[in-house]
C-alpha cells in the first residue's frame, strides 16, 4: 500500500523554510538584556565556508577575521561570544527561530533581506573579483565573459545563495552558463583544473585563496561593491544599537584595521567604513508588486523541474537494469561473483549519495582525468546509488518464484540463462513493481542532492529564489512542493493500481 506520506516531497529545506517563515518566533522583550544575563552572544555562521571567514586553523581550532570580530564584539558587550554552525543559506531562518542572537557569516546588505531583519552598520566593504586560469588569454576582463568558443557559453562558478551568483544573473543573464556551488574551494579547484572558465568571488576570498591556487589570477576591475552586515530580528534594536556602536568604536580606534591586517584582508576602501557608517542605512526603494515578476519566477521553477524529469526518467531505468542484472549475479552467478556484488550491494546502501557523487564529480576525475558533466554525474551517481536497492527489490522477487519452475524449465531443455529470461525474471518483475515505484517517487526528490554539484533541479532553483528574494520564501516553497506533488503523483497512483492488479493475480 502506498502510503500518503511518500507522496508529499521530503524536502527538509522547504519544510524548514515554511514552517519557520509562517511561525517566526517573536524577539525576545530585550534580547540585549537577555544576553547580558546569560552572558552569551549566539552568533551564527558557518565554517564549511572556509577563510579567511572562519574556519579551522592549525591548531585544529576555528579562527578567520568574523570569528575575531565576533569575540570582539561580544566583548563590547561584556560578554563571550559562542558560536553556533548551521547551513548558510538557512542561517537568517535559525535566526527567527530564536537559536541564535545574531547572524554574523559574510552576510551581504540587500534591499530584500533589509525589509525582513535588521541590519547593523557595516564591518566590511567588498568588491566581485573575477578569477581565471593564468593561462587562458581568453578572459582578460568581465565583457570577455560573453564571448563564445565553438559555440559553447563560458562556464562561470559561483557559491550558491551569494551577491556574486545575483550580480552574473543580472548583467550577463543567458549569455553565460552559471554553475552554483555550496562551497568555495571546490570551486576555485575545478577553475584550476580547467572544468570551469572562471569564477566569481568576494574580495577576502580572492586575497585569502590566491596562494593556495597558484594557476588562477584576477583579471578586470573589481565590481559590484558592497557591504557585509550583521543580521538581527526586528524587536532587537537595543542589541543593534550596543552592535553598532562597537563597531564604530573599532573603526575609530583601528581595532578592525589591525584585525583584517591580521588576515590579510584590509584594504584602503575599508576607511570608508566610518563615512558609510555615519549615513547608513541607505534609503529603500518602493517594493514592487509582490506579483509583478512571479511569471519568470514559476519559469525559473518549471525549467527546473523538468531538469528533475529528466534526471529521473534517465537514471530510474538505468538503476533498474543494473538492480537485475545484480540481483541475477548473487542469486544464479557464479561463486566468485557473488561475494563482490554483495560487497556492492552493501556499500551503496551504507554510504550516503551525496558521497556517491562527491566521489563521482571531483574524485574520479582527478583519478583517472575522465570528466563528466554536471548533469550526467548527476544520473549516473542516482543509478548507481538506486541500483543497490533495486538490486535487493529483484533479488526478493526472484526468491519469490517457487524453485520448481526453473526446474520445470530446466526439465524442458532450456538453458539457465533462457529459463530466467523468460519465465522467472518476468514473474519477479510483476512481483516487484510496487516496490520500484515507490523507489521511483524517493529518487524525484533525491535529485535534490544533484545541486550540490551545480545541477540547478528543482530544489536548487527553489534554494536560488529565496535567497535573492527571501520575502517571497513561501511562495516559492508551496509553489515547488506543488510541482514536486504534481510529479510524484502519477507514479503513487500507478504504484497503487499495480498492486491492487498483483493482488488479484496472486489470489
């Protein structure tokens, strides 16, 4: 029996974003006294970022210049800082939860996220840097960026959810294939090795990293100039107030000079952090209607659900054939094939697909100097990973068929291998259809694992919608549970009409 749980997608990423957006916890009656009397600043971020941010130091410990500018600050208050790692992109969402004080991870200033949180002065002026091989004369300045090789767009990368990844949308739209990353090294890594064109970082990432890719350099003019500013709940003025005073204070005395020194990161526009200061906030412009561009935005959605459809309808039948062939080998192989394709069995269904396509995407090709696209690790990681459980769905089915009707085909002067192609494969087949469809429901949602290798699906469109547009984050987390209702659908009613139809078969 399908259940109706398996029809609803388990999207922890929507769910969490909905229920916190339509349950936001109100600020606490003052959190700045709150603070003082647990004598904490929760402050949150998230270190799989990297530096000069934070991250974990030779001794093992976390450091970077946020993480000293938070211990800073919690000073300023007469307090410690403690700090609390979560997802990046989800972090202003932890916030409204109430687990923590303040947002404080390389959060940049926009007119969206100012209408929802309140925001300090700023700590840190920023510039886009664009980032390329040395070796490729090709790119030598942004507008190159346009230009096309054989007819194919350059590749650039970006992290996901980030002003950089917001900025190439804008100015270059379609005229570039933009690929989303949850992490910056990994990025810079296949800019390296040649996988990407270029990239797009902030101004500390470009400092910080430059040494540790030594066949990247920066080419054209920084652009896009912007701000990095702490995040607090609306209600929490006092501990705003307490947060910007200690940060102008340690602008005038030049505690963040010499602490962005310290990291490499101090440049001669942060001496206009005062001047900014003085005049901060800018002035909002009118909101536009809330509905003016959700066309493109369900276009954006649609494009990524069909980038799911296919991920699934390529992938599914793949891990299908590859499932009997296995279950096949184990149960009717020879003895020394059995034991690796129980090996194989046991060790996709213990280890996680997001390893499965780690290893796939970045592990193989430096292996072995094979690559393959986004998009086809994609498939082959799923069918891979789905393999294994087929591969125990048919080996059920097969141990379903009374041993006497090989025998009797046997008996009848078939081969073994004629016996199973017609008369105990079709049989297991039939038996396990139920099963395989609901596998086949679980892995249109586990392609939601693909955007972690730049794979824009659904839940990747779904990540990018909200982060550039955070007000509309219901929205779009009803409107990608709809579709991902619409796509799964289908397939739990066939599973339930196969086996109503092996019910009445086996009766």
């Amino acid at each position: 029996m399908v259940h109706v749980k398996r029809l609803i997608p388990q999207l922890a990423l929507v769910a969490s974003a909905m229920v916190t957006a339509s349950l936001r916890s109100p600020a606490a009656a003052d959190t700045l006294d709150a603070v003082r009397e647990r004598g904490v600043l929760r402050w949150g971020g998230d270190a799989s970022g990297g530096g000069p941010y934070i991250y974990q130091g030779d001794d093992n410990r976390l450091t970077g210049f946020e993480f000293d500018l938070a211990r800073y600050l919690a000073e300023q208050l007469g307090v410690r800082s403690d700090y609390v790692n979560w997802e990046w992109e989800m972090l202003p969402q932890k916030l409204d939860g109430g687990s923590i004080d303040i947002v404080l991870n390389g959060y940049e200033w926009s007119p969206e996220r100012a209408r929802l949180w309140l925001t300090t002065v700023p700590y840190y002026i920023y510039n886009l840097r664009l980032m390329c091989r040395a070796d490729d004369k090709s790119i030598t300045k942004w507008d190159d960026l346009r230009t096309q090789a054989a007819g194919k767009r350059k590749r650039v990368g970006v992290l996901q959810g980030s002003a950089a990844a917001r900025y190439l949308e804008g100015r270059f739209g379609d005229s570039i294939e933009l690929m989303k990353y949850p992490e910056i090294t990994s990025v810079l890594g296949l800019v390296q090795e040649g996988r990407l064109d270029a990239t797009v970082q902030d101004d500390p990432v470009a400092v910080y990293y430059g040494p540790a890719f030594p066949g990247l350099h920066v080419v054209g003019k920084p652009e896009a100039p912007g701000y990095y500013v702490i995040f607090l709940r609306h209600g929490d003025e006092r501990l705003r107030d307490a947060l910007n005073a200690a940060i102008e204070k340690g602008i005038g005395d030049g505690t963040l000079q010499r602490l962005y020194e310290k990291y490499g990161v101090w440049n001669e526009q942060q001496r206009e952090l005062a001047d900014v200061a003085a005049h901060w906030p800018p002035a909002l412009a009118a909101e536009a209607s809330e509905w003016g561009n959700f066309p493109h935005y369900i276009r954006i959605l649609l494009r990524a659900a069909w980038t799911t459809i296919e991920l699934s309808l390529l992938s599914m039948p793949l891990a299908m054939a590859i499932g009997v062939l296995v279950a096949v080998g184990r149960l009717y192989g020879w003895a020394w094939l059995r034991w690796p394709l129980g090996a194989y069995v046991e060790v996709l269904r213990g280890t996680p697909l997001l390893l499965q396509l780690f290893v796939i995407y970045y592990v193989l090709p430096q292996a072995t100097g094979f690559t393959l696209p986004e998009f086809w690790a994609g498939v082959l990681g799923l069918a891979i990973n789905y393999s294994a459980y087929e591969a125990e769905n048919y080996r059920a089915g097969l141990l379903a068929i009374p041993r006497g009707q090989i025998e009797a085909a046997l008996a009848l002067g078939m081969s073994t291998r004629t016996a199973l192609r017609r008369v105990i494969v079709p049989q297991a087949v039939r038996i396990v259809i139920p099963p395989v469809t609901n596998d086949f429901i679980a892995l249109f949602k586990d392609t939601s694992i693909c955007s972690m290798i730049a794979v824009t699906e659904l839940t990747g469109a779904y990540r990018f919608l909200f982060q550039s547009h955070p007000q509309y984050m219901i929205e779009f987390g009803a409107l990608t549970a709809v579709l991902y209702m619409l796509m799964s659908y289908p397939l739990s009613m066939l599973a339930r009409r196969a086996e109503t139809q092996f019910k009445r078969v086996a009766a």
